[in-house]
C-alpha cells in the first residue's frame, strides 16, 4: 500500500493576525539562540501575507526579500525591522531576569550602594 504525503507548508495556515502572532511566538520561543529560526519564521509570515506586497512596502525587491528571509540569507537587523514593520509586527525587548534590574547598573562610574 503506497501511502501519498504532501509537503507542510505553515504559510498555508496563517490566515489570521493572530494565527501570525501565536506562530512567531512558537518560533521565538523554539528559536533559543538561533536568529536564522527567527528570520525563517519572518519569511514564512511574508509568504503567507504576500510576498510582492511586502516588497512595495518595505522598498526592497521580491528576490531580495525571498534570499534574506531564505535559510542561506543573512538579513541585516534594518532588513530584519523593515518586513516586521511591514507585517503589522512589532519588535520589542523585555528583561529576561526575575529581579528588576538597578536603574543606574547601565552607568558608568555610577557611585551605587
């Protein structure tokens, strides 16, 4: 008995702002220390919202956009913030620490107790 597959494609499967936002957070979150997970996950959203329209929208071309949101593409962060922005996406920064962190621990030659 032959068994007959087809190729998954999650691109498919975004349909929805927030079918976008729980993906990227998956992909965030599965990513650990690897920024090019993070970028694939960029180029799988771009594929599912249209691909040509985020090139209008960021002014970057189509082929650029596939080769550095691409496994071998290595996107600078300015490319990196550009199709977020395109996509509706916002990037943001959070502490990963439990305690908060020393207001003044970012200075230099600060006179902290």
């Amino acid at each position: 008995m032959t068994v007959k597959t087809t190729r998954w494609d999650s691109a498919e499967h975004l349909k929805t702002d927030e079918d976008i936002q729980l993906y990227l957070e998956a992909c965030i979150e599965e990513a650990g220390d690897d920024p090019a997970f993070i970028v694939h996950a960029l180029g799988v959203i771009a594929r599912a919202r249209n691909m040509s329209q985020l090139a209008r929208d960021t002014g970057l071309t189509r082929e650029g956009l596939y080769k550095a949101l691409s496994p071998e593409g290595n996107p600078t962060f300015s490319t990196v913030a550009k199709v977020a922005r395109a996509l509706g996406l916002q990037i943001t920064v959070q502490t990963a620490h439990k305690t908060p962190l020393r207001p003044d621990a970012c200075i230099t030659g600060s006179a902290s107790a």
